[in-house]
C-alpha cells in the first residue's frame, strides 16, 4: 500500500461512517480546495505533506492524526523535536 491508497482509505472511511458525509464537507472543514480533494481522490497522483495533514487532522483523531503522518512521512518527525 501506497500513501494515496492508505489516505483514500481514510478517507473512505470517514465518509461511509455517515451518510451526511461529502467531499464538500470535507473541503470545508480540512480547507482544502474541493478540486483538489477530488483530483486526490481520482488521480495517481500522491498528496503532499501540507494536504495530508490537513485531511487527517479534519477526518482521524489527533493521536491516530500524528500516526499516519508519521508512518508515511517519517521527515515530518524530524519536525516535531
């Protein structure tokens, strides 16, 4: 599994977790441009470090948040000490 595949599923997740859920929200709540959530979403493309974090941080709790951007971008720990 690849970092566009681990972040889909999340994202996935979170939206299927509830039905009210859209792209729409979640650009709206990660301020991330809804385009460029869809381009993610449908293309082979990988998210950078900005907007990987912005999605976790609106859809995973903060400890699992900091998890996965750990586990797919381990420069990002060099960040944090």
């Amino acid at each position: 599994m690849d970092v566009k595949s681990a972040l889909n599923d999340k994202i996935n997740d979170w939206m299927s977790s509830d039905e009210t859920r859209s792209f729409f929200q979640l650009a709206r709540i990660s301020g991330i441009a809804h385009p460029t959530l869809y381009r993610l979403v449908r293309s082979k493309n990988s998210p950078n470090l900005e907007t990987a974090i912005k999605v976790v941080i609106a859809i995973l709790p903060q400890n699992e948040a900091h998890k996965f951007i750990n586990h797919w971008y381990p420069i990002s720990k060099l960040l944090t000490k």
